[in-house]
C-alpha cells in the first residue's frame, strides 16, 4: 500500500518539478529527428561548402539508417539523461533531511528506494514510449512501413539497458554522500561495462548487446540472451545492495 | 505506566560515547523537557528512539513498542527534527494528505485531519501555497501538524523552537501546551525559559548521561536555599545595615550579606526560622518594602548541575 503512495508521490514530484516534461521532449525531439536525420544527411552534405562531391558517395538511405540513427541518439542521450535523473534520487532526500521525516513514519527503506526506481523507470518508459512513436511516424513517412514488433521490441531492450544504469545510478546515490560523486561512478560504471564489451565471451553479456539484439530483429535476428540475463541480474543486484546499505545506514 | 522507558542506552560515534548508559522514565501523558547543553546527546537520543540511529547497546520502549520493532513504534509517534525538511513543491494539504496516507487513512479521514491540523496551525489560509515560500516559523507549524497527523501516543519534539523569533517561539510553545492531555510530549531543548513555561517534568542531560529528573516543581523546591530577601525603602540603609549586623551574630543565621537597599540572610531552617526573623525586623523598626524567600530559576539549578556533572567528569 505505502509502495502506491510513494510511488504516486515520486511520479507527482517528476511532473512538478519539469523533470518528465524535459525527458519527454528531449526524447521526443531525437525520437522525431533522427529518421529526418537519416533521410536528409546526402541533402545536407550538398549544402557544405566543398562537401558536394562526398555527398554521391554516400549510399541511398534506407529504413536499417533511420533505425540506427535512433538507436544512436536515443541510446547515447538515454543513458545520460537516467544517470542525470537518478544521481540525486537518495542523496538529495538524505542531505535535505526529507528521507528522515518520512523513515520515522511506516515507510520501509526498502519501499522507500524501490518507490524511487520505479518511478524512474515509469517516466523513461512514458518518454521513450513518446519517441519510439515519433520516430516510427516519421519513418513510416520518409522510408515506408517498417515491422512493428522489432520495432517495439527494440524499445523494450533500450529501456532495460536504461534501466540497467539507473539501477547503479541509484545505488552510487545510496552508498555516497554527494550527487557528483554519484554520477561520476555511474560514468565509471558506463566506461567499465563499454570496456567488458569489447572483450570476448564476456563482452556478450554486457547492457550494450542489447541494442544489437534489438536492430538485428529488422535483419537477421541474433539473440543476445546472456546481455538479457546479466541486466536483469545487475538490476536486481544493483537493487538489493542499495536495499542493504540503505537499511544500515543512520539519518 | 511510562510512555518512554530507556535503560541503559548507549551510542558510540568511533571513540566518543553520545549517550553514555542512559536511563530515563516518562510518565503517560507528561510534557517531559529533555534538557541539555550543546553536545550533551539530546538529539542523538531522539534520533535513537525515532529509530534513525541504531544503539550501540542498551534497550528502550516508545509507547510500548520495543526499539526494535520499528514499523510498531512508527505507528504511535510523531517526530519534529530541529529543522524539518518538507517537499517545497507540495503544499501544506497535500504534504498532510501524503503523510495521512503513509499512516492508512482514508480518504474522508485524511482531509478531516489535515483541515483540523492546519487550523492548528495557523496555516488554513494558505493551504494551497507552495511550501518553497514558507517562513521559517510556518514550517515549524507544519512540522509539528504533520508529526500529529496519526494522533500520536508519544510525540518527540528535537528543540522545535531554538530556530524561532520570539513570536515563533510563543506560537510554537503554545501549540504544545495545547497537547496536553492528548499525547506525551519528549522535548529536548536548550533554552530553560521555554522548559519553564511549557513542560511539568523536567530531565537534565550532560556528556550523555542522565544528571537529574523531576518534576519541575519538586525539581526547584529540592535546590532551593534558604535565603531570606529583604528590601527597605530609599533612606533605610543605616538601619537595614544595623538589622544585619544584629543578625550576623544569630547562632540561626549562616551568612548575612548588603548591597544597597537589599539583604540576604542564609538561615538554617526555612520554615523554623521565618517567624523569627519577621520578629526581629518588627522590632528593628525598619521600614520593609520586600520579604521573601529567594527560589531558584530553573537556570539556576540547570546550571548548578551541569557544572556539578561537568566537575565529576574531570579527570
């Protein structure tokens, strides 16, 4: 019951406080923006001095181009706008003292921090919902119809790689006592996790193969089922360690 | 039955003890000062019993809920830190209606005790405004309502005035005076004249451990003196002089002392000893303006003990 009042609580404040409404338009605006991006991009190398001639040599774009632009885009500024959005979560609400006004009342610490995960993870979902429609209006327009399921698909493995960072996030939020030092752990976490990828064996289990997974389905599907596993295990883990900390932890 | 009972509790922060051994007892339904110099572990011990620090070793019980069961003790406090921190994007409805929700209560009942809290408050009238533009003393109204909201049985306040202007002050002190006969009411402070206008019962903190607790009354009549003031009108001082004199050699007086128009005799017995020296003035002939026995502020007596405590601890 407290989980819906806080939940209801953490999804109010992201809507007062203009943070859904920038993450929306921000993902809205790549989500429109890249297939035009994809489609546009010989026009555009015409129009630079002294770029024309590299303009014939780029190939005809195609649909697999506007699914990599926003693959790009939204990939790039999602997990950048979830570090930014869950770096001051619990940190913020300790420092402040707000966490301690509402621990004292029948409010779990762990309802507490899973109220907060949750809401973000709502908000990135309602935002990336905006984009992915965006973006497949636009594509449907500029480069004809396109399979819906990948497409969705695709959306759904980008939100869990999101989800994947805004779980560290959190947790750094939980362990650390600045919101700086939050962030910069969730950009060391981003480094570390790219670095793992580019390693063999391992490298298939990391957050990124997700993506792939999700633009193979418009070609040659190729499962990335070990990344799938390892993120919802992160999450989860993620989860629980800031749960642990967080109820030992003095306010 | 006691509201708060603490035995033995310990908080060690590295190498130095907060609350050292701590042993206290409120009655159900006190106004109980929890007072204390700067750094005695007042707030440490508050933070104790909310549950937002955990012991290093000792028990305690709030409103019969062990320290340890904290969803149970959750549910029968009410909490105001020092400077309470609110969701400034909320207003004081909807910041009581959040809280009344955390506590179960229905939706009638919510709005019911929010517009109750808030008339208390003094805050109806701007219900709907942003917390962000509050006043330091509006927050601490709404502070108290919200700590109020679930009816508390037992209510900690950590010095909910100290931040306040003088008409914060009252207003505040006299939204707890308010409480009585509702819930128990732990207030921990510095400033005695606040503990004098608003508690009965009064316990006095230093270096972690409990040095006295008492009723306020019983607590000034035990470190009263007997000290006799008497004061004479403008152009009796030879003969308050000569009064005193006379006394001075009374096997009943211990020590006699002049300044100005006023004298004090330290006598043995208060009560023996009164009519005697009535006598003595009447016969002296002296044109008295004051009689009185001398009693303690409980300033007096808070700094009696503390510096007591603070001479026992010396190495």
């Amino acid at each position: 019951m407290n989980l819906l009042t806080s939940l209801r609580k953490e999804l109010i404040e992201q809507w007062r406080t203009y943070r859904l409404l920038v993450l929306c338009l921000v993902l809205l605006v790549f989500g429109l923006s890249s297939p035009l991006l994809a489609k546009y991009t010989p026009e555009l190398l015409k129009l630079i001095p002294g770029a024309e001639q590299f303009a014939g040599l780029v190939p005809k774009p195609t649909l697999l181009d506007a699914v990599a632009q926003y693959v790009k885009n939204i990939g790039q500024f999602g997990v950048l706008l979830a570090l930014l959005m869950s770096m001051g979560s619990m940190v913020a609400e300790k420092e402040r003292g707000t966490a301690a006004l509402m621990l004292v009342k029948p409010l779990s610490r762990g309802v507490f921090l899973l109220a907060k995960f949750l809401a973000l993870a709502c908000s990135f979902l309602a935002a990336l919902a905006l984009a992915a429609l965006a973006g497949y209006y636009y594509t449907l327009v500029l480069f004809g119809p396109m399979d819906v399921g990948a497409w969705l698909a695709l959306n759904g493995l980008m939100w869990l790689e999101m989800l994947v960072f805004m779980a560290l996030t959190l947790l750094f939020s939980t362990l650390l006592r600045s919101q700086a030092a939050a962030a910069g752990l969730g950009i060391g976490a981003i480094l570390v996790l790219s670095l793992i990828s580019s390693l063999p064996t391992f490298g298939d289990a990391m957050p990124d193969k997700l993506v792939g997974w999700g633009v193979s389905l418009f070609t040659q599907p190729a499962p990335a089922w070990p990344a799938l596993w390892f993120s919802l295990g992160l999450i989860l883990a993620a989860l629980l360690a800031a749960w642990l900390a967080f109820r030992k932890q003095e306010l | 039955m006691s509201a708060i009972r603490i035995e033995g509790l310990q908080k060690n922060y590295g190498g130095v003890r907060a609350v050292d051994g701590l042993n206290l007892s409120v009655e159900e339904g006190a106004i109980f000062g929890f007072l204390g110099p700067n750094g005695a572990g007042k707030t440490t011990t508050i933070r104790l019993l909310t549950g937002l620090a955990h012991p290093s070793g000792g028990q305690a019980w709030v409103a019969g809920a062990s320290l340890g069961d904290s969803r149970k003790v959750a549910g029968r406090i009410g909490y105001l830190p020092e400077e309470p921190a609110f969701y400034t994007w909320m207003s004081p409805l909807e910041f009581l209606d959040h809280v009344g929700r955390l506590f179960g209560l229905s939706s009638a009942a919510r709005k019911a005790r929010a517009m109750e809290l808030l008339e208390m408050a003094g805050l109806a009238q701007v219900r709907k405004r942003r917390i962000a533009g509050f006043s330091r003393g509006m927050r601490q109204r709404l502070g108290l309502a919200q700590a109020l909201v679930n009816r508390p049985e037992v209510l900690l306040l950590d010095e909910p005035v100290s931040a306040l202007d003088p008409a914060g002050r009252k207003e505040v002190l006299e939204m707890i005076g308010g409480l009585r006969g509702q819930c128990t009411v732990f207030m921990s402070t510095h400033i005695l004249s606040d503990v004098e206008r608003t508690c009965d019962t009064v316990g006095i903190i230093n270096h972690g451990k409990l040095v006295v607790e008492a009723k306020q009354q019983e607590l000034l009549a035990r470190y009263t003196l007997p000290v006799f003031e008497l004061e004479c009108d403008p152009g009796q001082e030879a003969a308050l002089r000569a009064l005193v004199d006379a006394l001075s050699g009374c096997s009943w007086v211990t020590k006699t002392s002049l300044e100005g128009n006023v004298a004090r005799i330290l006598v043995k017995n208060v009560t023996g000893d009164r009519p005697i020296l009535l006598g003595a003035v009447v016969r002296s002939g002296l044109a008295l303006r004051r009689f009185e026995i001398v009693t303690p502020s409980l300033e007096d007596v808070f700094l009696r003990l503390v510096e007591q405590d603070g001479k026992a601890v010396q190495p």
